[in-house]
C-alpha cells in the first residue's frame, strides 16, 4: 500500500476497518454546529462549568458516581476480557479463532444496533410513563443479566450451548453500554456535562483494561493456561460483587440527586 508498504493481513484488516471512520469524521467536521441554549441555573448544586468544577462536583457526590461507574466499569472489564474467548472456545471446545470470529460477529451485527434502538425506545417511553430513574433502572437489568451470563456459558458442554447463552450476554451488555450515558446525564448539570462525560469514558476504559490483565494473570497463575475458560468465568464476579452491593445505596443516592436537580432549575 502507498505510505505503508507491504502489510500482513491482519494489519491490512484494521485500515480496512477504520477507513470508513474517516468519512464519518469529515461529515461530522461539516455539520453546522447546533444554536446553544442557556444552561438552567443551578447555583446551589454547581457554582461554574471548568474542569476545576466538575472536579468538585464529583467529589461532593462521590459515593454516587462510584457506585455508578462501577456499574458501568463492571461491563468494560466484561467486554475486553472477552477477548480472550477466541483462544477459550478453540481450549475448550475445539472452534477454531475463524470459526468464532465469524459466528461472533454475525451475533454482534444483529444483536447490537437491535439492542440499542430498543433499550433508548424504552427508556424514553418510561421516563414519560414518570418514572424519573428509569435510565438507571435499565442499567440494573442490564448489569443483572450481564454478570451471571458472562460467567455461564464458561461451564457449558458444548460450544453451541454456551455461544446461545453469551448472545443473552451481548443484550445485558448492549443494554449497559447504550443506557449508561444516558443515565449519567440525568444526575449531571448541564454546566460540566462535557467534562463529566469526558472523564466517564476515561474511567471506564481505564477501569476495563483491568479485565483482560486479571485473566492473563490467573490463566498463568492460577489455573493453568489450558484452563482459561476459568480466568474468563471468574471477571464478572470479581468486578460486579461490590457494585452490586451497592446497587440500593446507589439508586437511593441517585434518586436523590435527580429531585434535588429538578428542585434547583424551577
């Protein structure tokens, strides 16, 4: 290729993938910027919109937005462990890493964009029905669903048995990843949403890379690395033990903070 040279295949695989972001991009870049809208006063709850005040508004409520993005890091720890399900299947089950990257993606293309439209359908129908933490409680059903079927499937006879049950795994994942933001927003003054935002999605991918290096490690240390299945099964429970028992104080918390947003702003 011009400017790269000779490339191997799977390097040639990720230009192909990542060229289409490009065309994104440049449509994005000449988009006309949307008229802005003054921010509702929120004095009492936040006093300015830097980096300075996001900062502090965090930490005045930091027992909600750990509990929070717990919640949230639990699914990014889940999702890039599961990188290590190519060389699991084949351990396990005999399916080659072709095999599985094919048979996944085909699930992903189907189950993702689908889980997604519906879980925002539903959220906004709730939220309309009143139910005013209905974003969070979505995330508790996706996060109910993903730990267990994430460690399921691990234990399975058959490779078929336990590729049906991670597709359950995809939903509660899909449902985790499209509600999060959306969730966040609720509890975040329209002053610092792009700093909050900014350090959300810092915070969960630093907090997912956790996943694949504690499967590393208890593969080599642990169970044996033909054992893998095992270091796999075990990610969810470590990760999700403790945002599931904060899962009441969380939803209390967060409940709270939505009254006391809406009780600044009339």
């Amino acid at each position: 290729l011009p400017f790269f040279g000779e490339l191997s295949p799977w390097r040639f695989t990720l230009i192909i993938v990542g060229l289409p972001g490009l065309v994104f991009a440049l449509f994005f870049l000449l988009m006309k910027e949307p008229a802005r809208r003054p921010a509702a006063a929120t004095a009492d709850v936040i006093s300015g919109s830097g980096f300075t005040d996001a900062i502090q508004y965090i930490w005045r409520n930091r027992l909600l937005y750990l509990g929070f993005l717990l919640l949230i890091g639990t699914m990014t720890t889940i999702a890039y462990s599961q990188g290590f399900l190519a060389p699991t299947f084949e351990r396990t089950w005999g399916w080659s890493p072709q095999k599985y990257a094919f048979v996944n993606g085909v699930a992903l293309l189907v189950i993702g964009p689908a889980n997604m439209l519906l879980m925002g359908t539903i959220s906004d129908w709730w939220t309309k029905k009143g139910v005013k933490d209905a974003s969070l409680r979505l995330l508790y059903i996706g996060f109910l669903i993903m730990v267990p079927t994430a460690s399921i499937p691990l234990f399975m006879p058959t490779a078929e048995l336990a590729f049906a049950i991670l597709c359950i795994n995809t939903v509660g994942i899909g449902i985790v990843s499209a509600i999060g933001i959306t969730a966040l927003l609720v509890i975040t003054p329209a002053q610092v949403r792009g700093q909050i935002v900014a350090i959300y999605y810092l915070s969960i991918s630093w907090f997912g890379s956790l996943g694949p290096i504690v499967v590393g490690e208890l593969s080599s240390s642990v169970f044996g690395e033909e054992n893998i299945r095992y270091a796999v099964a075990a990610v969810p429970f470590i990760f999700g033990f403790i945002p599931f028992l904060m899962m009441p104080l969380t939803r209390r918390l967060y409940r709270a903070q939505i009254d006391r947003l809406r009780d600044s702003t009339e």
